[in-house]
C-alpha cells in the first residue's frame, strides 16, 4: 500500500530527484511487495508487515546525491557495492545512476537475514 506522506515527500524533491525516487520505490515494492510503506527517520521506507515489523530499508534524497539505507551499520559492509560510494550504514548513488535492482536485493536480503538471526 502506497503511503501519502511518501507521495509528498518524492513530490517536493526536484524532478530528477523525483524521477529516481519514483523508480527506486517500484523497485522496492518489487522487492518487498508484502511490506509497509511508511515515513520513518524523516525518509520513505519499507517496514516488515507483521505488527511491530522492523524498518527493512529506507531513501532519501540529498543536494547531489541519493541514499539507500538498510537501517542498520553492519549490512553495506558485507555487499560488494562497487562501483557505489558507500558510508556504514548506506549506498550512495545520483538520480542519472540508480544501482541496479541485483544490487538493491542482495542488500535487502542481507538486512532479512540480519532481521531474522535477532
């Protein structure tokens, strides 16, 4: 279920932002079709869907850049992310070039897997 606070906050981002966050969250919801999406540390994300589901993944757009955060330090470093600047706790990417959908997977199924061992 699409949630109108992230319909809000891609639609104030500016349209080549916009344009990327629209397809990054299809390809989440692609992803993650039976999860929730919500607003949560002020960026769009994807929740686990059962009552008290724990954040899966979260964006957000910057000046220059895009993020993609799993909602936790340790996942990124465990995902090749090349060719991708990465921080501890996300991948980073412009609006021009999204990562590819094989990238974004393996980095939510690293994140399920963490979910799952906790």
């Amino acid at each position: 279920m699409l949630c109108a606070e992230v319909d809000a906050y891609i639609a104030a981002q500016k349209p080549a932002f916009a344009a990327a966050l629209m397809q990054l969250r299809a390809t989440l919801q692609a992803i993650l079709p039976d999860h929730i999406e919500v607003m949560s540390y002020a960026m769009p994300g994807l929740r686990q869907p059962q009552r008290g589901g724990k954040m899966v993944i979260g964006y957000a757009a910057f000046a220059k850049h895009i993020g993609l955060y799993p909602h936790s330090g340790s996942v990124i470093d465990k995902i090749n992310c090349k060719p991708f600047k990465t921080s501890k706790s996300g991948l980073m990417f412009t609006p021009e070039n999204l990562p590819p959908r094989a990238l974004i997977a393996a980095i939510i199924a690293q994140r399920q897997r963490e979910l799952a061992a906790a």
